[in-house]
C-alpha cells in the first residue's frame, strides 16, 4: 500500500528568522509502521503538496496547534477526493475533540507496536474513529531509529548551511511546568532509552549537528553521566534542553559535544545570572527562553527581566508569551476564570496574546512581547547572534577535524566570505 505523509505548513512569526528543522514526528512515526508500507512524505513548509499523487491512505503528523487548521484543509481536499485521512502527533493529540470532526481517524499517544492493527483496520474497512493510547506506553526499549531517508535534504539548510537533525534519547517528564503540556502528553514518568540504542541510533545519523528534543537532559544525573560518557566518542554537536546545574555533568556534556542549550530565564536572581555563567564556563552557549505575561508579572517585572538579559551575556534568547494551549494548567485555570478571548487556534503560536492578563492589558503584554525582541537583538541581530554560535561550533569541529569541506564551500558561497577565518577571529 502507499501512504502519503503530511507535515502541515504553519505561518512564522513576524521578524522570526526563517529555516526549517526537518521534523522528528512524522520521520518517528513512519519509523513504526509495516515494510509493506510504501512512504511519500511531504514538509508542506519546504514544498507544495502535490494532491494528485497516487496513495491509498493520508496521515497527518501536526505538532503544533497552529497547524491544525491547516491540517483540517488538506483532509477535506483528500477526502473529496475519496482518501481517508489519518492524523496524530501532539498538536492531534492536544486538540482530539475538535479533530474527530475533520478526520476519518485519529491516532492518540505513541505508535511503536500500535500502527499495524490501524492499517489492517483500515484494509478490512473497519477503521476506528479513535486509537487512543494516551498512557499507554509502549515499551522504549522499542523505539528505533527515526526514516530520516525520508527528508529531502536540499530543502533542510538555511542560506546554505544544513540545518540539525532531531533526536530523541528519553520520552516523558518528572516534571510539571506550569504552561507546559508534556506531562499530559508523555507522563510524569521519565523513560530513558536504553543507551547502547542511543549510541548505535545517534552513530547512524549522516549528520554531524543535531537537536536532542527530549524535554529535558536534567532528570537523572546517573543518566545523564552514562549518556554524556557513552555519546562523547562520536564527536556529535548537540543542541539540547536544560542540563543538570553539576560541575562534573557540565563537564561531561561539553566533552560529549554540548554546543548551546535553551535555558529558562524566569527571574533576576543571582542563581540565573550564575547559571547562565556556568554553562559559559564549559564552553557551552546559552539560549535563553523568557515567557511573558505570566499571572505573578507586573509591566515593570517584564521590563526589568528583559533588562537583566543584557547583564547575563546570553548567546540567544527566545521570546513567547503566556500562550494556554489545552490540557494544560494555564489553559485549565484561564478557561474558568473567563480570561481567554480568542480560540483561532492559528493565533496559538506563542507570539500573540490570547487571554487577559492579570496586571496588564492585552494590548500592553503584546507591546512588552514586540519590545523585548527589539531590546535584546537592537546591537546585533538574531541572525548574527546565531552566525557567532556556528562559528564557535565550527572552530571546535576544525580543531577535532570533524568539520566538512561541503559545509565551507556553501557558507562561504552564502555568507560571502571566508568562513574559515571568520570561525577563527569570532572570539578574539
């Protein structure tokens, strides 16, 4: 059978530095199904849907809400064309009452071992409304690699610099952030993967930079020791969420490649500041993650935070605004006290505000929003602050001899200039 593979396209952010990381939801689910299942997959954010190409079944991977409205149109076209159409992913999942609506079928919680018996559903013409497997784990000794082969990689670079791949070495969270949804997604029960799989499955990616997406690296330091010793031989450069704040983890996760990770920045303490410094110590950059509009800020507590990131040397820093996706507190909370004014689930995008803070006006929470971008990239823009990371990662990997003579010949013929000594005078 043929099966069409759709990652529904989404509007960026004004002012958002454009590129697209080639996505890990759908390259992850394909991974589970059947060898019998032939696999076309399109990134509707790199190309057209060609919505005349032969298949028998559609699936749609979304993992964000702002995708799902988009989502809902391709199944109509399909389906008057006469496919069914399948969706899952987090954003499927997060908004599974409205999507049973445009969907034939709706696939809920994680597939390894779930996929087959929908398919043969499907082929028996008996397909179900609702798979749902929402905490029902399956065991993560089963997940496998992602069908990277999958992506076309000409369309995954940004001005000629190929983008990161994606990778996942644990599923599910101990902890239960306040905006947060991965404890409803993925349990409150961290599960590593086991690591030699790790290893052989990170060692398979023809990719010498990669995102480790798991929600965070900092829930088991005898893991994570494991993890930083066992990956440390590939010479890998990796992206990641927060790391455990230990002297010896830090140590070991710069050894095994740390370039930058995304740090929450949620107050003015001296714990952030030295935070931010200690990452600096190791050689790892910082991108900062601020969340605005939250019920304990005050106009003047948003513009002292954004104030304090020039006092931390932040190699980045990301902005969103309190956005209450459902199924999670923030939404729970701000839907019974009547404060959110807007469900376009298109406007979810975390730079648009929805609901009504408690110390501002929403108009006012959008102004500090488009203020804080401008105030943080005013002397050097996020292009430029992104350009210095690169450089300091591409020295390391000249100096380990892991750096590609392709990825110079296309920054050079991007950027206009000589990389090489551009990474070598970054820092001086």
């Amino acid at each position: 059978m043929k099966l069409k593979l759709i990652y529904p396209k989404w509007k960026k952010l004004p002012g958002q530095t454009t590129f697209n990381l080639p996505p890990h939801g759908p390259v992850a689910f394909a991974a589970t199904l059947p060898e019998y299942v032939d696999i076309s997959f399109t990134d509707e954010n790199v190309e057209d849907i060609d919505f005349d190409e032969p298949c028998d079944l559609v699936a749609l991977s979304m993992m964000l809400s702002t995708q799902v409205k988009r989502g809902w149109e391709i199944a109509a076209e399909y389906q008057k064309r006469g496919k069914k159409v399948l969706a899952g992913g987090i954003a499927t999942m997060l908004h599974a009452d409205e999507m049973v609506e445009h969907l034939d079928s709706v696939f809920l919680g994680e597939a390894e071992g779930r996929s087959e018996q929908m398919l043969q559903d499907w082929r028996n013409g008996c397909l179900k409304k609702v798979y749902n497997y929402m905490l029902q784990f399956p065991p993560i000794e089963d997940v496998g690699p992602c069908r990277r082969d999958l992506y076309k990689r000409e369309l995954y670079n940004h001005k000629g610099v190929p983008m990161v791949d994606l990778f996942h070495a644990s599923r599910g969270c101990r902890f239960s952030c306040y905006p947060c949804a991965v404890s409803y997604l993925g349990g409150r029960v961290f599960r590593p993967r086991p690591i030699d799989k790790v290893v052989e499955d990170m060692a398979s990616i023809d990719n010498n930079r990669l995102f480790i997406v798991d929600n965070s690296l900092a829930q088991n330091k005898q893991w994570e020791k494991e993890l930083f010793t066992a990956i440390a031989p590939l010479k890998k450069k990796w992206i990641s969420h927060t790391i455990e704040d230990d002297p010896e983890i830090l140590d070991l996760a710069a050894k095994a490649g740390a370039w930058y990770v995304y740090q929450a920045v949620y107050d003015t303490s001296d714990y952030i500041k030295e935070r931010v410094k200690r990452y600096h110590d190791y050689g790892i950059g910082v991108e900062g993650t601020i969340l605005l509009g939250l019920d304990n800020q005050t106009e003047d507590d948003c513009k002292r935070l954004i104030d304090f990131l020039g006092e931390i040397d932040l190699d980045l820093a990301e902005f969103t605004v309190m956005t209450p996706f459902p199924h999670t507190k923030g939404y729970d909370d701000l839907l019974r006290q009547g404060r959110i004014f807007d469900f376009d689930w298109n406007h979810y995008n975390a730079g648009q505000v929805v609901f009504q803070p408690k110390h501002m006006s929403p108009e006012k929470l959008q102004d500090l929003y488009d203020y804080a971008w401008k105030t943080f990239y005013k002397d050097e823009s996020q292009e430029q602050k992104m350009f210095r990371l690169f450089c300091n990662v591409a020295l390391r990997e000249m100096e380990e001899g892991t750096y590609r003579p392709r990825d110079r010949r296309l920054i050079n013929k991007s950027f206009g200039r000589d990389v090489d000594r551009k990474v070598r005078n970054v820092n001086k």
